[in-house]
C-alpha cells in the first residue's frame, strides 16, 4: 500500500461514489442529454460506462491474493497501463455505449438502476478488507484498489457536469488524491502554480488541452501530458468475432436483481463488445444518391 494514501480511504472512496450518486439523483431527463467531455458521450452515455466501473467496483475484492503474491501496482502505477489513446472517435467506438443507454425506457429506470449499484459500491468501500487482491491482470492493496476507483470518480464527475452549472463537483479531499497521482506520473514541477487542482486534474487527465502559453511555460515538461487515459473506448487488443461475456442489464432492459460483475475488467468488456457490434454490422455499399 502506498504510504500517502489518506487513512480514513474507505470513508474518503464510499463518500466520493455517494457524491457521484447524489449528482446523478437531482438529473433532470433533460440533463441526461447534455455534453460531456468525453467525445460522443452525453451525459446518460457516460453514466453507462461509470455505472459498469461501480459494478466492478463493488466486487474488486472477490479474489485475495496469495501469499506469494505481493502487490505490483499501486494506486499511482495502476494509470500506466492506460496510455494516451491516439486513434479518432468514431461512430463504431461510441455506438455500444449509444446503445446500451437507449434500452431504459424511462430515465427514472435509468436513475434508480445507478443508484442501484453505487450503494453497493458505496456499501463495499466501507466494509472492504484488508489484504491484496488479484484485480484485473494485478495485485494491489486494499488501499490503492479503492484509492484508484476514486481517482475515476473525480475524473468522471468532472466529465459530468462540464455542461451542467451549479452541480457539486468532487469531494475536495478526493481532488486532492487525484492531483497526487497526478504529481507522481508526471513528476516534479509539471504543475504550474496559477492552475487550481480542477484544472490540474482536466489537463492532466487530456480533458483540457494545454494552450500555446502554458506549453512555452512547461517547455519539455509539456510533452508528459496527459499523464494517463481513462480507456473510455477500448483496449488495444485484436478484434474477436463474439462477446466474450455480456453483463447483466447492460444490452438487455434493466431489471432488479442483477448479478454484479466478479473480478471482470469492464474497460476490457467495452472494449471488445464495441469491436464486435462494429465486426456484425451489415456490410452497405457504396451509391451515389439518396
């Protein structure tokens, strides 16, 4: 475990999905269809994909590792598998995401489903054990587990309410861990002292690009940003040609009483569902006209 974390993180993760949970709660349906930063989500295409982490965060503890098995990543190391994506967003990189959020009927459905999961999200956080934990691919600490899913929090209530004045953002103690993770990919003095930590966090996360000033002001230290991706569209795996595993209420009408993903790396399940709806689209030829 990583020494800086904050001692009370199970509190600090639990609170800051509460946060989250509260800001989705007070949407309005018209709120559900506004812009984000993330590029070809709306705000309900957003929530898709958040509603899959909490899933998977609320079973990241389903695998104890074993004695000889220490950790090898921690809160800060974890965002280094996640480099900075470089290809275009497209039509067949958003559409899973379109339409999963297109099988709620209601947003009241859509509301009460992620209220749902982000108790339980919650409800783990406080009661999470202690130890290390195979989590997708790693073994991490307890600690660095819930401290690297409130990172994603922060980043994604950011993400939120870029179009929505008025609503809260982060918890300021949430932020703060952000800015540190930050801090240590980027390393010293690659913040400008004028920049706040929201800014920090936009920037250093690629949500807000760097101007032409603050590149001349970071000179070569402007070539470490962004610090990491949060992989919203994909992994860099090949294609395949069937889902490997489709979650529960994600494709289908949500119902009550869904099983919550177990050990499951749903950045990975995104990635690959994206790439076979893509694969199994009709094929359409080329004609000049209507």
């Amino acid at each position: 475990m990583t020494d800086a974390l904050p001692e009370d993180i199970r509190e600090l993760a639990a609170a800051q999905v509460e946060v989250l949970a509260e800001t989705v709660a007070g949407l309005s349906d018209a709120d559900l269809v506004a812009a984000t930063r993330c590029a070809g989500w709306l705000v309900a295409h957003l929530l898709v994909h958040v509603r899959l982490g909490l899933s998977e965060h609320a079973t990241s503890f389903a695998e104890p590792a074993g004695p000889d098995e220490p950790p090898n990543r921690d809160y800060v190391s974890y965002w280094q598998d996640f480099p900075v994506a470089t290809e275009p967003i497209t039509f067949a990189t958003v559409r899973w995401h379109w339409a999963n959020a297109s099988t709620y009927s209601l947003a009241s459905e859509f509301r009460r489903h992620f209220a749902d999961t982000a108790r339980a999200a919650a409800g783990m956080s406080r009661q999470a054990p202690a130890g290390s934990f195979r989590f997708q691919e790693h073994v991490m600490a307890a600690e660095d587990i819930l401290a690297m899913w409130t990172v994603e929090w922060v980043v994604h209530q950011l993400d939120l309410t870029a179009q929505l004045p008025g609503r809260p953002g982060p918890l300021p103690e949430a932020l703060e861990l952000t800015t540190r993770t930050l801090d240590g990919l980027l390393g010293d003095g690659s913040r400008p002292s004028s920049w706040d930590d929201v800014a920090y966090a936009l920037k250093g996360t690629g949500r807000v690009p760097l101007d032409a000033p603050e590149r001349e002001l970071l000179g070569s230290r402007a070539m470490r940003y962004p610090a990491f991706s949060l992989k919203r569209w994909g992994d860099s795996e090949g294609g395949m040609e069937t889902p490997a595993f489709v979650p529960d209420n994600t494709v289908t009408a949500p119902r009550s009483g869904n099983r919550m993903l177990r050990g499951v790396n749903t950045r990975l399940i995104e990635g690959r569902l994206s790439r076979w709806l893509t694969s199994t689209a009709p094929k359409t030829s080329r004609r000049r006209g209507g």
